[in-house]
C-alpha cells in the first residue's frame, strides 16, 4: 500500500535509470486503502508492462507455490499474482502462468515476481532461495556494497557528517571470524579502536572476530 504521488515518484526514479525489483502485488492498495481496479495500480502497469490476470492469497497453503526463474527453482509464499504481457518479457514459470516480468522503462527497468519469495526465505531461515536472490543480484549489475565470507553475519554501511562505518551485526550466540571486501569507492577498514565494542581494536587486515549476539562498528578510512 502506498499513495499515488508515491507511486509517482518510483516512476519518475525508473525513467531516470533507476532498476526496481519488486514481489507480488506492489501499491494493489492506493489513496485512502481502495484497491486500484486495474492492477498493477497508480500507473504502475505500464512501469511494470504488465496487467494482473489473476490473484489468490494464499497464506495457509503459499509453500505450495513453485517457479522457475531460468535454472533455479524458486519458493513462493503469500501471494499468487499472475499477468498478462503489455510490453514486459515473461522471465519465470509457474504452471501455465509467468510470474516474473521484467521490462524497459525510460533509461531504467523492472522486473516484477508474482508471488513473495522473501517469506519462503524468511520461513526457512535463508534455507530456501538464497540462489535466487544472488542472480536476482546478478540480474540488477548492481555491486555489492560488502562482501563476506561468513554468511551468519551481517553487513551495513552507514555515511553521515562524521563519516563512513561499517556495521557487523551477528545474531548468533558464538563469535564469527568473517572476512570483509569493501566495494571500491567506499574506502577501506581503517586500523585503530573500533567505534564498538570501545575496548575493541582493528589491525591492518580484512578479517576480524564480531562477538556474540553484538556489533561490531569499525569506521572506513
């Protein structure tokens, strides 16, 4: 759900160049919660180049819901939205119908899923679709903003007024050693004290150890 100067604005950012992914159902509810009688709403059908056949919602039995996306197999949940082609390119199968489109749009494009594989993701702790995930990556040429080794880890940049820090956040209840890849143009570990934990220090390397159920903060020089 989102408003129609919303859905105006991501619009306006695909013209420009801008690369949208999106799962099933995006803005169906618009201004004041009325669903839209054309779907994708606000306009966004012709963002998408797509118009919605059919939709189920199908919490209970959503892990019924299987595609392919090229090679991988992929699990569904949640929703099951399929389309009709209004000058997008069908990119995934489920049964007779395609559930994921992917478009030009201005200088940018699209590509809208049918269903939310994110929850299969979420329900399966990251068991399920993690391939799908990183060719959904490869698909956008986006670069990765950190890179690491250990996948029970995890990563954020943040840039402000003071500067750039790295953020390792690990959930889990055992220190993680991780190797870190920085993608160039955001600068390097800096050695010294960490932001966090303070009585932590960086050395002169890509590796480091995030304690337990904790963060680790270390700014980028």
């Amino acid at each position: 759900m989102f408003t129609a100067e919303q859905a105006a604005r991501i619009k306006a950012w695909v013209e420009k160049g801008g690369t949208l992914i999106a799962e099933a159902c995006p803005g169906y509810f618009g201004d004041r919660g009325h669903v839209g009688q054309v779907q994708p709403n606000m306009g966004l059908d012709t963002l998408f180049g797509v118009r919605q056949a059919d939709v189920e919602f199908m919490p209970d039995i959503g892990d019924r819901i299987k595609f392919r996306f090229g090679n991988t197999a992929v699990d569904g949940s949640g929703y099951l939205q399929s389309y009709t082609l209004s000058g997008g390119n069908g990119r995934g199968d489920f049964s007779d119908g395609r559930l994921a489109v992917e478009n030009s749009f201005g200088k940018g494009r699209t590509l809208l899923i049918g269903t939310n594989p994110s929850v299969a993701y979420h329900q399966t702790d990251g068991k399920a679709n993690g391939r799908f995930f990183a060719e959904l990556l490869e698909w956008s040429a986006a670069t990765p903003h950190v890179t690491l080794s250990n996948r029970a880890v995890f990563a954020r940049v943040h840039k402000g007024e003071s500067g750039c820090f790295l953020w390792l956040v690990n959930p889990s209840r055992t220190p993680q050693t991780i190797e870190v890849s920085i993608a160039e143009g955001l600068g390097k570990l800096a050695a010294g004290p960490a932001i966090w934990p303070i009585s932590h220090v960086h050395g002169d390397t890509t590796s480091d150890v995030v304690p337990a159920r904790d963060v680790l903060i270390l700014k980028l020089a």
